[in-house]
C-alpha cells in the first residue's frame, strides 16, 4: 500500500499528465465518433442530425469542468463525506424503481429524468465511482480486520450485494458485472482472504448463471456469443453486424464518416457499439489507437497507485483503474465476439452522459492522488511527519555533515589527550 502521512497538509505537485493527455484524446476521439455513428439515426428521430453531437459535448465540457475541480482539490477529504456519497447512490438506485420517476427504455429502467433540457441521468453511472470512494475508505480504516470474516468480508459482501440487487432490478448485467469485479478487485488488494474470495466468487458465479438461464435476454446473448450463425437475422443479428462493421475496416478503415453499418444495421452504434464503427471508418489503425490510448491510461493508472502517499489513496486509484479496465475489457470483448455482449458503453468513447461524466469525475479524482503522490526517490520510505508548513519534514541524513566530523574530531582527540595525561 501507500506511504502513511499523518498531517493534514502535504506539498503537491503537478498532476499525471500523460493520463490528462489521454482521457483527453479519448474524448475527443469520443465526439467524433458519436457524430459519425449517430447522425442518420438524430436526423431520422428527431429531425436534427445533431442531437447527440451536442448532449455529448456538453457533458464532455461538463464531465471536463469536474475533472479539473476533483483534481484541483484534496482527494483525502472523500474519505470524510464516503458515507453521505454511498447513502445518496443506494437511494438513487431504489428511486430508479419507483413508478413515475424512474424513465424505461428498451425494457430496461434505469434512468431518472431531471427535467429541462437535460437528458436523464443514469444513477447506476455514478453508484459506481461512490461504491469505490465507500469501500477504499472503509477498507482503508479496517486494515488487518479486513482478513475477519465476520467483521470484515461479510460487510463488504452484504453492502456490495445490496448495490449490486438494485442495480440488477433495473434491469442490469453489465454494470453489476462491473461493480463485482471492480469491488472484488478493491478488496483483494487491500489483503482478504483468498478463502473468502474465492467463496464470493463461487456464490457470484452461481447467482449470475441463474440469471442468465432465467432471463430470456440474457440467454439470447449467450445464444449470439455461442452460435450466432444459426440466427442471423434474429438473436445473431447484432453479434453478427458488429463483426461485419469492425470487419469491413480492413487497415486502414473506409474513412472517417464512410461507415455502412451505422446505417441502422448495428443496433445501438453510436453507443454500445462505437467500436465496431470506428473499427470500419479507421480501420486496424484507428482501433490499436484506441487501444494503446487505454492501455497507456492504465499504465500511468498503476502507476499513481504504487506513488500514492496513503492507503485510502492507494485503494482509490486502484478501483478507478480497474473500473476502467473492466469496463473496456467487457465492451471491446463484446463487440469482437471474445465475451458476450452485455451492453455497458466504452469508456470515454460511447454516447452517454452519466456514463461520461461519471467516468471523468473518476480520471479526476486519480490525477488528485497523483499530485499528492511521493516522488520516485521517496516511494519505500517510512512514514514522515509534517510541520505547519507545506514543507515535508525528511528524516536525518545518516552521513554528518563536514562541520559535524570536524567536530566529531576534535572530540576524540581532546579525549585521548585526557587519556594520555592521566
């Protein structure tokens, strides 16, 4: 874990800019790509063929606005105000259910309308960036009890579980899939037993194939990922055209803005299935573009969370990277047929507002750590106490100066002259 400082006030330094650079790059990339793959779709529906360009990029200014703000502020004070975040997630998760607030679309309610022009928002969104500020701060206070099972691990499980339950009443696969993962991940570093670890996964994995063989999309999924070729225009369609679309690519790619499949043939392309598009404007190019793009992000990601100077610091990062992570993981696996599909959008790139925002509030609160971090020359160090100042109080040389040794000298022979007298 991090290096402990105790004080309140610790010397900054700049941000990870190469993580700024590439949550940068992503969206902008994200933009474009959103108009690309939802302009026929805007013009049809709504008459403007910049509806979604424009949603995007307001929650892109918006998203860009509290990532600053989050970086520029003292991530520790998070730990404080963990409970309210969590008591307000698990709310808007329950207010999703409630008939006349919560919006249903495609058979799913997962969205609460606020009203005005903005679009509704999506709660389960931003559970899971409080469900990671809560249990990093949580398992950061437990320390070696985190290894208990009944005051350590069943907690986690029953707080997870209650998240997870709302999420799944939605319904949702996907994003329970992610907070699983994700939370598991979280607990696992911070030293669970692997006993208890392995229990929860046995118990997921039993709970979610339930799911799956008693929830008819679910099993049509498993269908598509299975043997899509004996339903092409039915169960297989989707599996199918996004293979086409990433497919067709070849290299180089069609060129920007020349897709087909966007063209009503991919369902959801400016959303889940982003990828696939930009896979057949920009070809094999574009994509391992995309991809380096992330797996720099992660990277540096990793790197705040060994720099980071505390364990609730240590635990943030290490559940926003891997939130990341799986997200990307599970929706790039989908859409070239390596996992099942489950619908949750590609981070940074699919159109959608909550999923956007809530993911750079995330990328902000990581570059926060990252200013707070210790320097490579000070990571392994024992804790060090901090004065009024910014200043850091570091530990005494063990060499002594020359004006020491001088005097260290002097000393000895002073005494031995003492010695040789008597």
């Amino acid at each position: 874990m991090g290096i402990t400082a105790h004080p309140s006030r610790l010397r900054t330094s700049g941000p990870d800019y190469v993580i700024m650079i590439s949550v940068g790059v992503l969206v902008v990339m994200g933009v474009v790509a959103v108009y690309s793959s939802s302009f026929a779709l805007g013009l049809l529906e709504f008459g403007d063929a910049n509806y979604f360009l424009l949603r995007q990029v307001m929650f892109a200014i918006v998203g860009a606005v509290v990532m600053w703000v989050l970086m520029k502020s003292d991530y520790r004070q998070l730990r404080v105000i963990s409970p309210v975040l969590m008591l307000g997630a698990l709310l808007s998760l329950a207010a999703v259910l409630v008939p006349g607030i919560g919006v249903e679309s495609n058979g799913a309610t997962r969205w609460i309308r606020i009203g005005g022009p903005i679009p509704p928002l999506q709660p389960s969104e931003f559970a899971k960036l409080a469900l990671i500020i809560y249990v990093s701060a949580w398992l950061a206070g437990r320390g070696e009890n985190v290894k208990d099972l009944w005051t350590g691990f069943v907690p986690f499980v029953v707080l997870v579980g209650i998240a997870a339950g709302l999420i799944m009443l939605e319904p949702d696969l996907g994003t329970t899939m992610v907070v699983v993962l994700t939370t598991g991940t979280l607990v696992f570093v911070a030293g669970a037993s692997l006993t208890h670890l392995a229990a929860f996964g046995g118990v997921g994995g039993v709970a979610a194939s339930m799911l799956i063989l008693t929830g008819g999309y679910r099993t049509d999924r498993i269908f598509a990922f299975i043997s899509a070729e004996d339903d092409p225009s039915g169960r297989g369609f989707q599996t199918l055209q996004l293979l086409i679309a990433l497919g067709s690519g070849g290299a180089h790619g069609l060129g920007l803005g020349a897709s087909r499949q966007k063209f009503f043939y991919v369902p959801g392309a400016h959303t889940d299935g982003i990828f696939a598009i930009i896979g057949e404007e920009l070809g094999f190019i574009g994509c391992a573009v995309v991809l380096l793009l992330f797996a720099v992000l992660l990277i540096r990601g990793f790197r705040v969370v060994f720099r980071a100077r505390d364990d609730f610091g240590s635990l943030l990062a290490v559940g926003i990277v891997s939130w990341i992570g799986f997200q990307t993981l599970i929706n790039i696996g989908g859409i070239t047929r390596t996992l099942p599909l489950t619908g949750i959008p590609l981070p940074f790139l699919s159109y959608g507002g909550s999923a956007l925002l809530a993911m750079m509030a995330g990328v902000g609160i990581l570059l926060s750590v990252s200013r707070f971090g210790v320097d490579a020359k000070s990571v392994g160090q024992r804790p060090q106490a901090v004065d009024g100042s910014d200043k850091i109080v570091r530990p005494a040389r063990k060499t002594s100066s020359k004006k020491q040794r001088g005097e260290a000298r002097t000393w000895l022979e002073r005494a031995t002259d003492r010695k040789g007298a008597r």
